[in-house]
C-alpha cells in the first residue's frame, strides 16, 4: 500500500472504532457543518529498560491535558481507541467525578488538538513518552485504562511506569486482546480498497462517512497509524510481569476480539484478575454506558483501598 498525502493512504486501527469518532475529529477542528451532517444523517521501538524516562517539562503534559486535583483520591489514565483522541471519553468525567475519581485521557499525536504532529509509527515510543508524561505529571495513585487499541498502549506504560518504580494501581483493559495473541485485523497489506471494505463489514463507519471523501481522507490515516502499530506489536512468551491486579472488561458479541483472546489477560500478573462481561459488541462500553461506567468506578475503587 502507498501512502499518499490527502488520499485514502490509511485506514484502520484496532479492535473498535465508535462512529461519532468521526464527529469528534471534526469537532476538534471547528467543523461544524460536516458534525450537523453527521448528527442528522446517522442515527446511532519495543520497550527498552534503560530508556525510561526522565520529565521532559513542560513539552510533556500535551500528552495529558486533564490532570487529577488535590482533592481526587486516584487518577484513571485512559487510553483511546483506535483513531480515537480525548474526546472519545467525552460525558465520562459526569460519572467519576462523585467517587473522586478523575479522568485523565491520554491525548496522542496526530489527533485532535496535536493534528499538527506526525502519526507515531512506534507504539513502544508511544508508551514511553506517556509514561514519562505521567511521572512528571501524576502524583496520585492512578490506573490505567485502555480501550480496545488503547489496551496495548495502557499494557506498554504500565510496564514502563513500573520499571521507573511508580507502577499503576491496576490496569484495565477493555475489549482489548492480551499482547501474546494476534492482532484481529491486520491490514499493513491490505490496499485502500480492501481496507475500506473491511470498514465497511466491520460496521466501523457509517454510510455517509464512507460516502464523503473529504471525511474519509481525514479520518482514515489516524486509523491505519494505529492498527499498523498494533499489528506489529505481539510478545513472544507470557510473564507474569505485574503485581497489581488486571481488569478485564468484554462485550459477550463482540466480533473482532475473541473471548479467549480477552481472557490471556490473566496470565499477566500475581496480582487478582478479573473478568466482567457485557451485553453488546465491541461497542459495549458506549451501548452500556451506565453499567459499563459504574464497573469502571468501582473497580478502581477496589485498586487504590
């Protein structure tokens, strides 16, 4: 496949890809018309020890433009999905505020408000410049919390946050496959076609995005930059590398990510595991908001006592 600037040269990422991302990209960037279309037209380098990861002032908190407060008892640190930037965790804050819990998303470069930036090609380089970003930046206890893609990036920090002696809490890991098992979609070898296709199937985008190029051009290199570098991302053997408990969250019909996949999770830490499924898809976590969101709260909860 060749990449070409303002052409379809990229498209997806991994695991899930809510539609109103769409929305939410656009929004970043004050487009208003295209969002009202939107709104009425759809209805619904691999880790390396010793390179950790030292504060990178004041350039480092781009990474993380929500920080917890003085009076917040914990911080969840939460990684989007595939093509996904902060504000796919938009109407979370409502939710965990109560419980003094705040909502910490991680913004990535290339989206929203760092569109200037490149896509990263390296989900290892990825992971350590947010783990530094939370060592310069977050004092309180803090879990980390991946959806989907996300999961693989929240396992990389938390690795190397432990590493520098400040491991996480917990981490939580929604919807996202155990790093030793294979990717669900690869498509570094697929062309712009068959790419689109497989959007298209996966129910990952709607009609009226596919059928405008303008929305396709803007939004399908943030999703080929992020299932690219997950496709390349699989660990070779199993260590239970973690103390700390792991989460696991799963809608029971998802049909990318496979239960038994979801389930390797457990062979990570000495820690507790634990699983909780969902009715739904791979987009649970949005169809279940409520349930999704409580199971959220308290299990960071039951982390940080």
């Amino acid at each position: 496949m060749i990449l070409k600037v303002n052409s379809i040269w990229a498209l997806l990422g991994t695991v899930c890809v809510v539609k109103l991302d769409i929305f939410h990209a656009l929004s970043s960037r004050g487009r208003q018309p295209f969002e009202l279309l939107l709104l009425k037209k759809q209805t619904s380098r691999m880790l390396m020890p010793n390179r950790v990861l030292a504060s990178r002032g004041a350039a480092v908190q781009k990474w993380l433009p929500q920080l917890p407060t003085e009076d917040d008892r914990a911080a969840i640190v939460a990684f989007p999905y595939a093509g996904g930037g902060p504000s796919v965790f938009r109407g979370w804050e409502k939710d965990l505020v109560p419980h003094r819990l705040r909502l910490c998303p991680v913004a990535l470069p290339g989206k929203e408000k760092r569109q200037a930036e490149s896509l990263p090609e390296d989900i290892g380089e990825v992971a350590q410049d947010a783990a530094a970003a939370i060592l310069a930046h977050i004092h309180t206890p803090y879990v980390l919390l991946g959806l989907c893609f996300g999961a693989s990036l929240a396992y990389l920090t938390a690795k190397a946050t432990a590493a520098a002696g400040r491991p996480p809490s917990g981490l939580i890991v929604v919807g996202g496959r155990a790093p030793h098992t294979p990717p669900p979609v690869p498509v570094s070898t697929m062309s712009d076609e068959s790419f689109i296709d497989t959007l298209a199937d996966l129910g990952f985008v709607s009609d009226v995005v596919l059928q405008n190029r303008e929305l396709l051009d803007l939004y399908l290199p943030m999703l080929y930059a992020d299932f690219c570098m997950d496709e390349k991302f699989i660990v070779d053997s199993v260590v239970r590398e973690f103390s700390f408990p792991v989460l696991s969250l799963y809608g029971v019909n998802d049909s990318i990510t496979p239960e038994s996949s979801v389930k390797e999770w457990n062979r990570y830490s000495t820690g507790r595991f634990a699983m909780q499924t969902f009715d739904g898809d791979q987009l649970f976590f949005v169809k279940e908001h409520d349930a999704f969101i409580g199971c959220v709260a308290n299990g960071c909860i039951s982390l940080i006592e």
